[in-house]
C-alpha cells in the first residue's frame, strides 16, 4: 500500500504543489485570462472614470484588482453598488449644502470575469 507523507523535505504538500513552477505558471495565465475579461466588461461600462483593472503577484498568488485609486476611490461601488446617500458639504465660508449620491446597480466586473456568484455585500451595523 502507498504511503502519503505530509511533508516534502521542510514543506508541507501543499506549499510544495503552490510553489510548483507549473502550478505558477497556470496561475499567472488564469490571472492574466481573468484580467483581460474584467477589462473587457470595464471598458464597455467606462463613461469617463479612472478605474483599471490591475493584476499583480504575491508569494504564490495572483491578484485581479479592481483599481479606482486615480479617481473617486469608489471601486467597492463599481463592483457592488451602492444605495443612495446625503452628502453634507461646506464651502470655505461655512455654508453647507446637500448633495445627494444616487443609488447604482453594482457592475459585478471581477466576479463576471471569473465566473464567480454575484453576490451584493451586506450592510454592517454599528450598534
């Protein structure tokens, strides 16, 4: 009978498969895949935002990022959505004023390009 050890040398199983140049080699092409798709979806949403879809490296991972740093910082809203909101803003001369955020649909770019659940993230409660 076969025997299965944990271990490779001073690895673990799994760390060895991560770090497997083939299983590196399949990451960065999904990621790369996953990306082109995001862009895709991105570009035919895009009016005249900042957003850009990002792919970057970690130890044994791949990242597709949804990047809205050059703009309103509002890449959580591109991709879920947003319900309407009241700003409160003040002028330099102490006047306020109302501005209201209108609700969006969120454009689920990430999850669509890799073919993951739409799923809207749920309020948080502060008590």
């Amino acid at each position: 009978m076969a025997q299965v050890y944990p271990t490779i040398g001073a690895r673990s199983l799994a760390k060895a498969i991560a770090v497997h140049d083939g299983v590196q080699a399949e990451l960065t092409r999904r990621a790369f895949e996953i990306g082109v798709r995001a862009e895709e979806i991105l570009v035919a949403h895009r009016a005249d935002g900042h957003a850009e879809i990002d792919i970057e490296a970690g130890d044994n991972n791949r990242y597709v990022i949804l990047s809205d740093d050059r703009g309103q910082k509002a890449a959580l809203s591109i991709e879920y959505g947003r319900e309407e909101s009241v700003i409160v803003r003040e002028d330099k001369h102490g006047r306020k004023y109302l501005d209201v955020l209108p609700a969006m649909d969120g454009l689920y770019i990430l999850a669509t390009a890799s073919n993951l659940p739409k799923k809207r993230k749920g309020k948080v409660k502060l008590d």
